[in-house]
C-alpha cells in the first residue's frame, strides 16, 4: 500500500474478497516451500545417491575401507578389501515387494511395539509385542499355520538368495563364502512416539561395531518414500557431505558394514515405512539357517 493510505483504506482493500485470497495462498505457498526446504535439509543431506522416483539399473560407489575388520578373524576371498555403498531397483521386482510386504503384515499383526518401530525376524522368533519381545513360534503354536504359508518362506529364501547373489558380484566375491547372519528381520516404522531404547531407530551407528558378526549389510524395502510415508529415509552419515537414499519398493540398497558407512534412519513424519535387513558375515561361524515353515 502507499504511505499516504490510511489504516481504514488499507483495512478496507484487505476485507476485498480476491486480495484477501490472494493474501492467503501467497501465505500457504510460503510456508509449504519452508517446510519443503526443512524436511529437505534435515540430517544435512546433501547428495541424493537413489532418488525415489527414478529407476535403477546398478550404482555402486567405491570408499577406502576402515580398520574394523582388522580387530575380527578375516577370512580371505570375503572380508571385505574393496569396500563402498550400491544401490540397485533391477533384483527385486515390485511385485515380489509386495508379496513380501505381505508377510511383514501378516506376522506383525499378532503384534506391535508401542512405540514407533516394530520388528519381526522370522529366523528366531522374535517379535515386537508392547514394550517387550515375545518368540511367536513359541507364542501362538500351531496357530502360526494359519497365518503364514510354505509358499511364504519360499519366497523369502528366493529373495534372499537374489540378495546375496548381487552383494557378491558388487564386491567380486563368492556368494558361496557368505552367510546369512543374525539379525535378520523385516522393519515397520511408523511416526508413534518412542517408549523403549527399542523403538529410538533413528540413532546414527556402524553395524560391524553394533552386532560383530555384519560384514556386508543389505536392506530392501518394502514402500514407497513421500507415498507410503514421511521422512524415514536412509542417511550415509559424512562430515558435511551426508548422502542418502530415498526408499522405493523393491529397491536393494547394500554396503560394507564397517564405520566407512556410519548411517542412519530420519524419523518417520507421517505414515507406515516397511523394510527388510539382511546380512551376511564371512565368518560361518556366525551363520544361520533360512527360516523353515512350521
């Protein structure tokens, strides 16, 4: 307005039903592009290595490996020398995500964590119930028999073995010399308050120092970043350079599991967030067995 208009012309323009509306969408705009640029910005992400939208074939990007490896039995041919971070939308199709996504649903429907990330690792049993964790196979019994099927577990192996496969033709190693190890288990994060130490997911941490026996970390999701969920995406923390990896249903993202890939989750905003971990070590030892069907 003009410096000579009074405050009762100026009152008398805003009560002006297109000005006032105009007013009010350029509020919205602004604030939606605040917003935009604030969930862009969090956790500093700089770099988009996999975008949600895109597809694809295979990017592999290689990084000098740390000396973690160094304080645990190395095994030649597997532990890792050439170390680094890929991501790949060609292994798993999203159909077998899906179905996938299937059995996440159907075992995690006889529970749930109070908080915000649930668990369920078919191998052992376990599974979020409350604050705590109960052995489903142990739990519910036969009953077990009507919620999954053979078929169920087959697909898992399959998928788990096209998993393995692919880890060991981006390292140059056999697939032979790796094994599936613990824990292994299927994620659902949703935007509910954290009630245990359990459901803080969002912590930023190296896998060979969080669980020893990791040697090469895998995770394929299970839905779709920014159309299932909020936030939630997978940050490879760098001092100011972090890069992450938008999640896209049957999209494979792996890495060596040493502090040359020190990451983390972003909280879910809004939404349901499903994933699958899957690691192997080198070491047989720590190896464990594909789960059976009751």
């Amino acid at each position: 307005t003009k410096k000579d208009r009074s405050p009762r012309e100026v009152q008398r323009l805003w009560q002006r039903p297109w000005l006032r509306t105009a007013g009010l969408g350029a509020g919205l705009v602004l604030t939606a592009l605040l917003l935009w640029s604030n969930l862009g910005a969090e956790d500093g992400v700089t770099e988009v290595l996999a975008r949600r939208g895109e597809v694809v074939a295979g990017r592999f990007i290689e990084v000098p490996c740390s000396e973690d490896y160094d304080s645990h039995r190395r095994f030649e041919g597997c532990t890792p020398r050439k170390c680094g971070r890929g991501v790949t939308d060609v292994v798993i199709t999203r159909e077998e995500a899906e179905q996938i996504r299937s059995i996440a649903e159907k075992g995690l429907s006889l529970g749930g964590s109070d908080g915000g990330a649930s668990i369920l690792d078919l191998h052992s049993g376990a599974l979020s119930v409350g604050k705590h964790f109960v052995n489903l196979y142990r739990y519910f019994g036969d009953k077990i028999q009507n919620i999954f099927s053979e078929e169920d577990f087959q697909l898992y192996r399959e998928v788990r073995q096209k998993v393995q496969l692919t880890i060991a033709e981006a390292f140059g190693i056999s697939a032979s010399s790796l094994h599936l190890t613990k824990p292994t288990f299927f994620s659902r994060i949703n935007s509910t308050e954290a009630r245990t130490a359990h459901d803080e997911y969002w912590h930023a941490h190296v896998d060979k120092v969080t669980y020893g026996s990791f040697d090469y970390t895998s995770l394929l999701y299970l839905s779709d970043y920014l159309e299932d969920f909020g936030g939630g995406r997978f940050v490879f923390m760098e001092e100011g350079a972090n890069k992450t990896v938008e999640p896209r249903a049957g999209r494979v993202s792996f890495f060596t599991s040493g502090s040359e890939n020190l990451h983390r989750v972003e909280k879910v905003h809004w939404g349901t967030r499903y994933a699958i971990t899957i690691a192997f070590s080198c070491n047989p030892d720590h190896g464990i067995e594909d789960p059976a069907f009751p």
